[in-house]
C-alpha cells in the first residue's frame, strides 16, 4: 500500500511521541522532529507507511543511543497477555467453533499496537478481546482460511507485536503444528515481537520461529534477509498479522490471509470498514 | 504564544485540509503538503502556530491561485448565524444578567473555527450555543470585564471569524458602542472574518470596523499595519476573540481580555482548562 498523504502528519505525530518515550530531552525532541520533516518532505510516496516508520526511528536510534525504546512496554504486555492466556484457552476450547473464536482473538489480540496510538491500557485490551467474540466476521472469509489451512502444506504466520503473539499462539495451537512456520522482525521496531518475546511467550518451544532480518514494523520483502524471503517464497500459504503486514504486503501475489484490527481513518477507508473492527481478508481469489 | 512541537503535525494536517478545500488537483495537493513540511522543518519555533498558518496559506494561493478558499463557508455561516441572531438576542434581554449571557454566547460563538477542524456542522453550533449558557464561566473574570468596560475609554474588540461575529455583536450590543473599535483582518486567511463579512452582519453599521491589514489567522503586530498598530496602541481595553488571537497576543503586554473555546489539547494544556471549555480571561493582573 502506498503512503496516502494524510499519513504524513500522522507519521510526523508518530515520531515524535518515539522520541519522546525514549528520552526527555527536549532537544532531541526538536532534533528528529526537523529531521522526519525534512525526510517527509522529500518523500516517495509509493513507499508504504512502514517504510517511513523504518526510517524514522533509525533517526532515533541514531540520536538517542537507545535500541529498544519499547522494551519495558513489550515485557509488560507479554506478561499481561500470558496471564490472560488460560482463561483465553479455555473459552477458545469450550466453544462451539475454535477455530473461528481463536480467529477473533488473534485479532483481538492486534489492539496491542504502539505504531499508531502511543499509549494503550490493559483495560482497552480486556474491552476488545470481550468485543471481539460477537462482533461482525466475514464469514466466508472463515471458511476460505478454514479450507486453506486443510490444504497447505507449508504455512508461514509473520506475527506483528509483543502481547500479541500470546494471542498468535493460541491460534496457532488449533492449527496443524507442523505446517507452521512463525516470524517475528529481525531486530527492535516499535513494540513488534522480535525473537525474545517469541522466547518469553514459548512460542519457540511450539513451532519453528524464525526472523525476518529487518528492522521495519511491517515485510518489506527485498529489506528482509535472504534465508526469510525464501521461506516467504517456498510457503504455500501466508497469514500477516496486523496493519504494518497489511501495508507492506497487500500488493504481493501470494495467497495471503491478513488478519488486523484498522487503527487509522486511512485503512479503514481503503479497506471500507471501520477503525476497530475485525478484519480476516484474502486477496489471492481476486488476482 | 511558541509554537509546541505537538503544533507541527497539526499544522501539516491542517495544510492538507485547506488545499483539499481549494482544489481537487492531487498533485498540487502533494505540492503543498511537501512545502509545508520543508518549511516546518526549518522553522522558528518561537514563532506562534499562526505565523505557520499564515505562510502555508500564502502557498496554497500561490499553487493555486484561489485567494478565499473558504469563501462560501464564512457566507454559509454569516446567514446561519443571522438566522439565530433574533431568537439570540431576546435570549440576551430577557436574561437576569444580559452581560453575562452575551459574554457567554460570544464565546460560544468561536466554534465557527476551521483553523483546527476542517469540517463544522450547523448542529455542533446549536449544541454549543445551548451547553454555553450553563457551562462553568470564571466570574471573577466576568466581573473584572464589567469592571473593565465602564473604566475604558477607548476599546479595540479583535474579532476572529466569520459566522462568529455575529455572536460579538451581540455581546457589542451590550457595550458602550462609542467606545468600540471593531477589526477584521486584511485579507482572507481560513474562515477569518474580513470587512465583508462584517458588512453582511451589519457590524459597519453598529460600530467603527478596521481591517488589521494583515492575512495571518491572529494578530501578529509587526505584521499590522501601521494604522491598526497605532488604534492597538491608543485602546486602553482589547478584547481579543478565539484561539488565534490568544496565540499571538498572549505574551502582549497590553490590558486584553481574551475569549475563545480552546480547539486543541495543546492549548487547553496551555489553560490549564479542558478543550471547547469556555474561556474568559486577562492577563494584565499578572505583570
């Protein structure tokens, strides 16, 4: 997906609160404000939203010295998601579809984003998951994954967050194990998991983790490590999680399901729903 | 009033909004977006947010070439706003304390303000009338204005938008009218009332109107001129309307009394108030 041009202002918004959740100097503060707007004025546009992210934060990691400014935020929804985990498991197991209820919590799940709001509480968390099992599903998009999954061989999961993967493994654990192969960001981009969350959730100890190479809160696929890009290639079927995937991929010729909850005006304009609501979507019939 | 770095992304949005109004031409749509953000990152930050305003709307006339873009919005609410004025005014005189009232609906009034939305609806003006006439008022600043309007001589009432300046007449209307200069800016900025739209609301009839000579959406006196300098001088009371003028006259060393209804968090910060509250308040006590 291309950058439209009311992302700009949003992504200027974006770093700054970065910046500001990484140091309290207000000079730097200024200092990757001048440089995300000059960056932005120069712009391609045909870039997607993800890859000016990237970009911006290499300025910060740059002028701060910090690596991880999200490190304290992804522990702690880790932990907070790995509490809910039980309780989680038992409603997937105890209802009449758990393949359907895994669905809508994995997506549920995707709430646990710092790329477009900067502060997210473990109550808005609770909110969504208790939304998520009754609001609006395609449902023939259901049952397309449904059939997908049956029929691939090689399944590649790229996950999205921290928090989220807890989410991510309790789909994961009503799919064919050993089809799957789960991805996490090569290394620290906003609250994305990277391969220690994987860790910390034990999604390592259930299927194969493996990490993309870049550092971009999405998959742009020629900034990805060579060894990623051909399991991306070799699998029969990908599942991305969350709207940095959606932004980096919906353009690729490759049968994709994304799951997501829209969290800006612009995705949910060009997806037509609304910000918030549960998306399962496959483009790969309409190619 | 500095601009806040919090200022910047809003004012790129802003830009957007007011080219998209302008003209359909995506491309100069772009244009302007990557002039404003060139020019942002280079900035004077202790410049106020209107000063930014004001040359980002050079830009857009210039790309352009429209001078009043948002000429049919300030004619769509003078006429709105003069359908009110009748049932307004009675309001006012059959209030137990027709000052107050008047005062109230004036701030009221400063909803008409597409400097921060870009869309208004005739409904949000109604509700805002109606919340203004019970809403928390400071009264100790109320009476510190009652005060302030008997002891002047000579009383300079900046005036911000069109549509809104129906609402100062009314509040005019209860003041001293001799005493009363009333200015418009010099040229079209945003919906910013001119001396046309004073003529349609028959202010010219009412009192003495000048035009400030200036196109920034506030009042930046080194960009007045001179003769408006010189009636700012001479007032012994301003009167100053909206968020615009409280931006550029804030630090005035002056006996103003400002009135708006804050539009943005950073100001309501800035108050110490909540947005769309109603503010009434000087400044002179404090130096």
């Amino acid at each position: 997906m291309k950058t439209y041009l009311d992302c700009i202002a949003c992504a200027i918004r974006q770093a700054l609160d970065s910046v500001r959740l990484t140091t309290n100097d207000e000079q730097i503060h200024e200092q990757v404000l001048r440089k995300a707007l000059s960056f932005a004025s120069k712009l391609d546009f045909q870039q997607s939203p993800p890859e000016i992210t990237q970009q911006t934060h290499r300025f910060i990691r740059e002028l701060t010295g910090v690596e991880d400014p999200y490190l304290e935020i992804k522990n702690r929804f880790n932990k907070s998601a790995l509490e809910m985990y039980p309780d989680l498991k038992k409603r997937i197991e105890t209802s009449s579809d758990p393949l359907e209820t895994a669905v809508r919590l994995a997506i549920a799940g995707n709430i646990i984003d710092f790329g477009v709001s900067s502060v997210i509480e473990q109550s808005q968390v609770e909110e969504t998951i208790a939304q998520s099992l009754t609001a609006p599903l395609d449902k023939e998009a259901l049952e397309r994954f449904r059939n997908a999954i049956a029929e691939a061989s090689d399944i590649l999961y790229i996950g999205d967050n921290a928090g989220e993967i807890v989410f991510d493994r309790l789909l994961i654990e009503q799919l064919p194990l050993e089809k799957i192969t789960f991805s996490v960001k090569g290394s620290p981009i906003l609250n994305d998991a990277t391969m220690e969350d994987a860790r910390i959730v034990s999604l390592t100890d259930l299927v194969n983790v493996i990490e993309n190479g870049s550092d971009a809160p999405g998959t742009i696929l020629e900034d990805c490590s060579k060894a990623f890009r051909q399991r991306f290639d070799e699998a029969d079927l990908i599942i991305a999680k969350g709207q940095g995937n959606f932004e980096t991929l919906n353009d690729v010729n490759k049968n994709i399901f994304f799951m997501l909850r829209p969290k800006c005006v612009v995705l949910a304009r060009h997806l037509g729903c609304e910000i918030g609501s549960l998306v399962l979507v496959s483009y790969d019939a309409k190619r």
